[in-house]
C-alpha cells in the first residue's frame, strides 16, 4: 500500500509539472530520482514476494500456519494485496483523499486565524480573488492555473474534492444505514412483513430518482431564494415587536406577506444548510439495492444453527440481528459501500454541473467542471479549468470503481484458497 502511495504522489507531481511554464531542473530532478526509487523497490519487492510464495517447503509451511490460523478477512487481504490495480487504486484514494482533507483542514484553520500571507491565499484560500490574475495558465505561481475571477484553481480544486468525498462518504452512510436495517428487519422475519416490507422497495424502485434528487434540490434552492427576499421583512417585524409597536409590526405584516410560510423558509434556511439536505436526498435514493442485498443474505442465515441457538436463548430479535447476523454481512456491505460512493459521488457532480449542487464560494469538482466548460471558447481556450478538475473526477471514480471490485473479489468466499 504505500508503494502505491509512493507511485501514485510521483506520478500526480509529474503530471502537474508538465504543464507549467517555467520549471526549474530540480524540479524535473526530484521527479526522476522520486520515480526511479520507486521502481527499484517495486522490483525489489516483487522479487521478495515470487521468492516466498516459491521457497520450498518452509514457504508452504507459512502459508499453511496463515490459513489455519487465518479469518476470511485475513485471507481476503492476503488476496486482494496480489491485485496490483485494486491495491494502486486503493493507495491512490488514500493519497487524493488526505490531500484533500489536509489541504481543507489548513484552510479552515487559517482562515479562523486570519491567515493572509501570500503563500495562504495563493495555495489555499480557494475564495481569494485577484482580478488582474484572472484567467493565467499554469504556472510556478499557480500550479493549475487561475479562473475568472482569478482564484487559485489548485486550491479550489483540492477543496472541491473534500467537499465531493464528504458528499459520497455520507451519502453512502445514510444508504448504508437504511438499506442494512430495512433489508435485515425484511430478512429475519419473513412472511407478511417481509412481503409488504419488499413492495415498498418495489414502488421506490419503480420512481425516475435522478428527478427526484433533482425536483428536491431545485426547492432547496427556492426555499433559500424565498429565505434571502424575506430575512428583511422578518427583521423589520422583529425589531418593531421589540420597540413595543405591535400595532405597526401587525400591519407591516400583514402588507408585506409575513406569515408562517415566510417564517419556516428563513427557519429552514437558517438551519439545514442544502449540502445537509444534498447528503440525505443522495444517500435516501441509493439504499434500495443494499436492502434486496441484505434481506437474501438474512434469510439464508436465519436458519443457520448459531442463529436458532441464540432464538431458543431467548435472545431478541434486535440482538440476534446485531449479534450473529451483521457480523456475517460485513463482506457484502463493505463491497456495496465501496461501489455506492462513486454512483454517489457521479451524482453529485451532475447536480453540482446542473447548479443545484454547492454554492459559491464553495465548491465540488462537478461544479468546478461546469465552470471550465462555461468558460471555453474558440477564441481563447482555457483548458485547465476543465482539465484538472475533469481529472480528478475521472482518477477518483475509476480508483473507486477498481478498488470496490478488488474488494469483492476478495471477500468472496467460494475463492478461499
């Protein structure tokens, strides 16, 4: 895992370097030597790895002590550490994953502590602006270039992508959460329940979601739009009851639509940010399929020895499920979960593409890719605003998309050997 973290950081500074005017040989230089050292310990390292697996018996003896005394997910690690592409792309989300969030914790940081030097603002204040940067190509200054309003693109770039992770991980948690607890509830009892419990899924399944995900976001942003035009009649009105006129406060009211709706917009709007309602309306319309996937896993366990053991017990239903059936669902729900985050995080870039996604100043990738294709032309095309981000979404969402179906290749448990 961390040669491939080590391949994945040098080949990221190489692919940034070339692009950018201007860079000094020492650059250049650390990217070959960084490069070279990593392929002579991956030979290195797989010479090792071809000497153990063939030498003799002493090697066979290890390997049959590793089996005796290994679990599934011993012997799934050992598997999925020989899928080369699976362990490169789980090392390349680990490395985009933490730069993104360190890079974002050094901003929230900084901007508390009122940080407001240039090498803050120039590499990690994606909301500073600088109009006579506007539009500048990559360079040693700005390593992925500046946007229109001559903000630094690296540093929207790496908080877009914490703010697209975190979108993905929690919509992914919530689906997981309600997919497991619906589908295992269906699974254990059976009969009535499970039949009218499945028909439920059966009607969600049958509903056009990507719209749905779409109409809630578009009256998000009503409510918002309504927030903002009545955040000023609330104050007035507020300030008039506090002045002791709630005659005029009455009429004000009264004159300018002040009611209950008006007051649960600006409510709503004051406290349930929309990337809140973002991660619930993504992670609500992805459990369905995690749902089907634990009810058939829980009605082939239900009937196995332990569990019938714990029923004759006298354990309840909320333990048995917790207790002896969950465990045994680890495998399928980790390969589930690993293969929901990219269809989550592909949503949240289409959203983020259409505009019903985050806001500016914030961004996503799926917005900074609608930003650079806005601004490409025939006259002047300014690639790197689609470029970079375009990358990132694509590195991420393939890492992601291999990683998940190592995972299950691994977890299988028909491939033991």
């Amino acid at each position: 895992m961390a040669v491939n973290v080590s391949w994945g950081a040098a080949s990221l500074y190489t692919v940034v370097l070339v692009p950018i005017d201007e860079v000094s040989p020492l650059a250049w230089a650390i990217a070959s030597v960084w490069l070279a050292v990593n392929l002579v310990t991956t030979v290195h390292m797989r010479a090792a790895l071809e000497r153990r697996e063939t030498g003799g018996s002493g090697g066979q003896s290890e390997r049959g002590r590793a089996h005796g005394r290994g679990s599934l997910y011993a012997g799934a690690w050992r598997r999925l550490r020989k899928n080369r592409l699976a362990t490169f792309c789980l090392g390349m989300l680990v490395l985009i994953g933490v730069l993104c969030f360190a890079h974002r914790l050094v901003y929230e940081v900084g901007s508390r502590a009122g940080a407001s030097g240039e090498l803050f603002t120039t590499h990690f204040d994606h909301t500073h602006t600088d109009k006579d940067r506007s539009y500048e190509s990559p360079s040693r200054r700005h390593w992925f270039g500046t946007d229109a309003l001559g903000r630094d693109l690296f540093a929207r770039t790496m908080f877009g992508g914490s703010v697209s992770f975190l979108v993905a991980i929690v919509g992914t948690l919530v689906s997981l959460v309600v997919g497991v607890a619906w589908g295992s509830f269906a699974g254990y009892h059976g009969g009535r329940v499970d039949h009218y419990m499945m028909r439920v899924v059966d009607v969600l399944y049958g509903l056009p979601f990507l719209f749905l995900v779409i109409l809630i976001m578009t009256l998000v942003n009503g409510l918002h739009a309504t927030a903002i035009d009545a955040r000023p009649h609330l104050e007035r009105v507020s300030a008039l009851e506090a002045q002791g006129a709630v005659d005029d406060a009455r009429r004000y009211a009264e004159e300018n639509g002040v009611d209950f709706d008006m007051r649960a917009a600006v409510f709503l709007d004051e406290n349930v940010p929309p990337i809140v309602v973002m991660f619930i309306a993504l992670g609500l319309v992805q459990w369905l399929t995690m749902a089907r996937i634990v009810r058939g896993q829980v009605m082939a366990l239900r009937e196995r020895d332990f569990v019938v053991a714990a029923r004759l017990a006298g354990a309840t239903t909320g333990r048995i499920i917790a207790r002896h059936l969950l465990p045994n669902l680890v495998g399928p729900v980790i390969v589930y979960a690993t293969l929901t985050v990219p269809a989550v995080m592909l949503m949240e870039a289409f959203l983020s593409f259409l505009g019903l996604g985050i806001s500016e100043p914030d961004c996503s990738w799926g917005s900074l890719a609608a930003d650079g294709i806005g601004a490409i032309n025939v006259v002047e095309p300014y690639w790197w605003l689609l470029a970079y981000p375009s990358a990132a979404i694509s590195v991420a969402l393939f890492s992601l998309n291999f990683a998940g179906d190592g995972l299950r290749d691994a977890l299988d448990p028909r491939d033991r050997r």
